[in-house]
C-alpha cells in the first residue's frame, strides 16, 4: 500500500500542515478522497467533527491525529470502541496560551483596550477623563482548572504579585490554595480564569451560580473552551451588572459572538488566538506530522490522550 492513500485530512489545517502533509504522504482532504480503502490516519484540525460519522466513512482508520490540545470535537470513547487511537498537541502551546490568559486578566483589571478605544473616539481629547482601574498587584485570581497551562498561568501571575487559588477535580501538589468547587473559588476570587478542557463534563461549568459568586467587583477571563461558560448567564450577568467585566478568547458558537457584547468597554473580545503565533503553530504541526509518522511507522502516537 502506497503512502498516497494512507493519510487523510478532515476541516480547516494551517496551510503549512496541509502542505507538509500532502508532500509526505499525499494526504487528501476527506470530501477529495475517491477511494477510503487503506486510510488509516485521519488528521483533524479547525475544530472539525471527528465522530461515527467521519470514522464510518473511513472502514481501516486507526489513528486520529487532532491539531490542538483540546479535543472535544473528537469522539474518543466511540474511537476507542472501534480501536481507534487519538492524539493531540499538548504542551508545545502552553506558554502562548497562558502569556494570552495573562493578558486578559491584566487587561480586564487595568482597562487597557477599554483605554485604547477612549483614545481612539477622542475622548480623551476632549477632556474626559479615564476611569480608574484595579492593580493586578495583591489581585485574588482563581484558576479553575491546574492542569499545564493553568499551572504556567498562576506562576506568571505569581510574578505579578497576584494571590493565586485553584479548583480541579481534585486537589494538585501545588502551593497555592484549593477550592473544592467552581462556586467556592469564584467566591473568593477578583477574577476567575477558566482552563479547563472542553466537552460534555465541563459544559456550563461556569454558571449563574458561579458567576454571582464572583459578584458585581469580579471579572471572568475564559481561554479553555466556550463551552464551559453558559454564554447566555453571562451576557445576562454583564447587562446587570452582577459581574464587573469578562475577557473572553472562545465562545459558544464560534466565530460568532454574542451581539450584546460587542458594544460592551468592561468586555474584552479575542478571535479564539491563545495559541495563535507563529512558533507554536509550527511547533503544533511538527507534532502532528511526530504522531503521524510514529503511527505509520510503529503502530504508536507521540502524544496519544487518556
């Protein structure tokens, strides 16, 4: 069996991959493929369905290789009951990710796009004055979820000199203090990070309940999954001014956006790029093409999940 028809890839891949993919292996797109017989390795990338529906159309799949760290579109356990392997690209995107989530806390406490737009409309200018922000300094910030990145997101804000507590489904060996729920951690917190996987376990994890324990002072930042914040008790939440601001890289529906927070200074908007520079989206396809040639090669995934 020739290498022309053992790779196959389904949704939206950086063109590099796509270009790497199809020199090594002469890898299709799924909707070009004439014939699935001998496809073993299916490369998923932009979030794209990989489920019974994709596997069925693909009789010999082994291996689904996911560009990305999160992989909830993904259906493992029905790749399990097939004998289907998964991966994904873990920690080469741990530090863009965490420098983002970083980022918006430091700019939902400080205004700083919020400030940009004064400038821009002439506002200052015009003799208004900016309203006065919040230090991140002595800023109680809760992670909710210590894995990798959340880890490497508390140890940036360390430096800040922000007060760090975690919650996850269990206490980690961490220095920094655990909350045994999403509520209690809230209640604690300034603001709230939101790192957790994605998925049916985590969906709405972040609810009205949390987030009125964050409270009309407390800001929610969410770089894991859109998911996991129920979009629709947060916008309800920012409109009465029972949470103080949010900044939000991922959403429910991308790439659309709640309309009732585009015109919002307390929120901050990002196109879903916490791993979005060029060395780590290098770094994610090289490691897309080590789990594809292991595969290939010795039956075994790099990076495999579970």
């Amino acid at each position: 069996m020739s290498n022309q028809t053992r790779v196959v890839q389904l949704g939206g891949l950086m063109p590099f991959v796509r270009e790497w993919l199809q020199e090594r292996y002469g890898a299709p797109r799924l909707d070009d493929l004439s014939d699935p017989a001998g496809v073993q390795v299916a490369v998923v990338g932009g979030g794209a369905p990989a489920g019974a529906e994709q596997m069925d159309a693909l009789p010999d799949l082994r291996a689904i290789v996911n560009f990305g760290v999160g992989y909830d579109n993904v259906d493992v356990e029905e790749a399990s009951r097939r004998g289907v392997v998964v991966s994904n690209t873990p920690d080469v995107l741990n530090d863009a990710v965490a420098d983002l989530a970083v980022f918006l806390v430091i700019d939902v406490l400080r205004g700083a796009s919020a400030s940009d737009r004064f400038v821009r409309r002439g506002a200052w200018a015009a003799g208004e004055r900016f309203p006065l922000t919040r230090d991140v300094r002595g800023a109680k910030v809760g992670i909710l979820g210590l894995g990798r990145i959340g880890t490497a997101v508390a140890e940036r804000l360390q430096v800040f000199g922000a007060e760090l507590a975690y919650h996850s489904r269990s206490p980690k060996d961490a220095s920094w203090t655990y909350h045994d729920s999403p509520t209690g951690l809230a209640e604690w917190s300034d603001v709230l990070v939101v790192l957790t996987p994605g998925g049916a376990g985590t969906e709405h994890l972040v609810d009205a309940a949390v987030l009125d324990a964050l409270g009309p002072e407390g800001y929610l930042v969410n770089v894991a999954r859109g998911s996991v914040v129920d979009e629709e008790a947060l916008v309800a939440a920012l409109q009465d001014g029972r949470i103080a601001g949010a900044g939000l890289d991922v959403f429910a529906d991308e790439p659309h956006v709640p309309e009732a927070l585009l015109d919002r200074d307390d929120v901050v908007l990002l196109p879903h790029v916490g791993s979005a520079t060029t060395q780590t989206r290098e770094a994610m396809g090289r490691l897309v093409l080590d789990n594809v040639g292991a595969f290939l090669e010795r039956g075994e995934l790099v990076t495999p999940v579970g």
